[in-house]
C-alpha cells in the first residue's frame, strides 16, 4: 500500500463546541481507535483533503506528540452542502496483524467485447479485503482485454497471494453488457480454429433444424 506521513494535534476537550472552534482554525477532528485507547486529536484540512479527495487508499503514518502510529482511515463524515471534510476516523494498525480495508479497482487494457460494440460496466469501484501489510497491494488490477459480451469477472475470480476477498463470492465486479448494434466478434488470428469449431457445431444443428421441420415425402 501505498505509505504517507502526517501530523496531528491531540485535542484536550471533546465534543460539538470544541469541534466547531477547530474546523474554524481550518483543521479536522478526528479520532483514533484499535489500540489501547481512543485518541482525540486534529489534522490540516489540507492533509485531510489528501486523504479523502483521491481513490488512493494510504497507509498513514500519523504522528501525535512526539508518539507514532501507523493507520489507515476507516471513516469520513463529510458535509452534504458543502463537502467540507467535517471529521475523520482512524484505525491503528497493530504489528503483524491482518486488518480490513477498501482497495481501489483498477481497469486495465482494452476490452474485446468494447471494441465489438459492447457497453462495460463496473459495479465496484473498491473492494473489502484482509491482509497484512506487506500483503496488500496499492489496487486491485483487472485485466479486461479478455472480456468479450455476456463475459464477466466476479469477486471469486479475483485472486492476490496473502489476501482474502470479504465482498460475496458471486458478485460481479466488471463485465461487458450487450448493447445496440453489438456483434460478438474475436478478431484475433489466432482463434480462428476455435472459430471455425463453433461455426461448425452451428450448421449441424442449422441442418437438423431444417431436416426436422422439412416436409415428410408423400
């Protein structure tokens, strides 16, 4: 994952006064649990900008009076006019423990089935998964230069060494749709035999079809 580093300020008194008394001074409150304790404190609402405004997702090393601790963000409460960050939950991350997080999709390639007319359609744009650190990658990559229409990558088809899926197994995560004036077509040289199979199997049963409705002699 990718790593960033930030500062934050503890905050002595908690509750909607002193939370408004910040937010006017430009900061975000926020707090931090999954250690010993809940810690209260504030950041820069540029740094939170950072964090929020982005499909990244960061590991976040977040230093707190002289103590450093490593997190990531669980939750964001942000203001349904304005979308001004309004406060920030963190999570700390103990050492050697998997923990759960959201990880970007990201799209790769040129879909077969796009190029032949389809319409792609991605149904998750992050994906819960465990694992540890060292495990988790920046994104979750799809390749979907393969996908041609009616094809689909669903969650059990998604596979990274050291890291566990949570979404439903079944659950499709991209595919390409059948649009107007679509033509399944591959056009990779390659494939032709494999083409020419499927023809095959077509006009066998094109030729039954006809010898079953064709008329009996008399």
């Amino acid at each position: 994952m990718k790593t960033i580093t930030l500062s934050g300020s503890s905050r002595k008194n908690v509750g909607k006064r002193e939370a408004k008394l910040i937010r006017k001074d430009d900061k975000v409150p926020a707090v931090m649990y999954g250690g010993e304790k809940q810690i209260h404190f504030s950041i820069t609402e540029n740094d939170a900008k950072k964090l929020i405004i982005t499909s990244d997702v960061y590991l976040i090393e977040l230093e707190i009076d002289g103590n450093k601790y490593k997190t990531i963000v669980k939750d964001a409460q942000i203001h349904p006019v304005s979308d001004r960050i309004l406060h920030l939950d963190f999570y700390q991350i103990a050492e050697g423990k998997e923990f759960k997080v959201k990880l970007p999709v990201k799209l790769s390639g040129f879909s077969r089935g796009v190029k032949n007319g389809g319409r792609l359609r991605q149904n998750f744009r992050k994906l819960h998964v465990l694992g540890l650190e060292e495990n988790l990658p920046d994104a979750i990559e799809i390749d979907i230069t393969p996908l041609r229409i009616g094809h689909k990558k669903r969650v059990e088809d998604l596979s990274i060494s050291g890291v566990k899926f949570l979404d439903t197994a079944n659950a499709v995560v991209v595919g390409v749709l059948m649009a107007r004036a679509a033509v399944d077509e591959d056009e990779d040289e390659d494939e032709e035999g494999e083409e020419g199979a499927e023809g095959a199997e077509g006009d066998g049963e094109t030729a039954k079809s006809e010898k079953e409705t064709s008329p009996a002699p008399e």
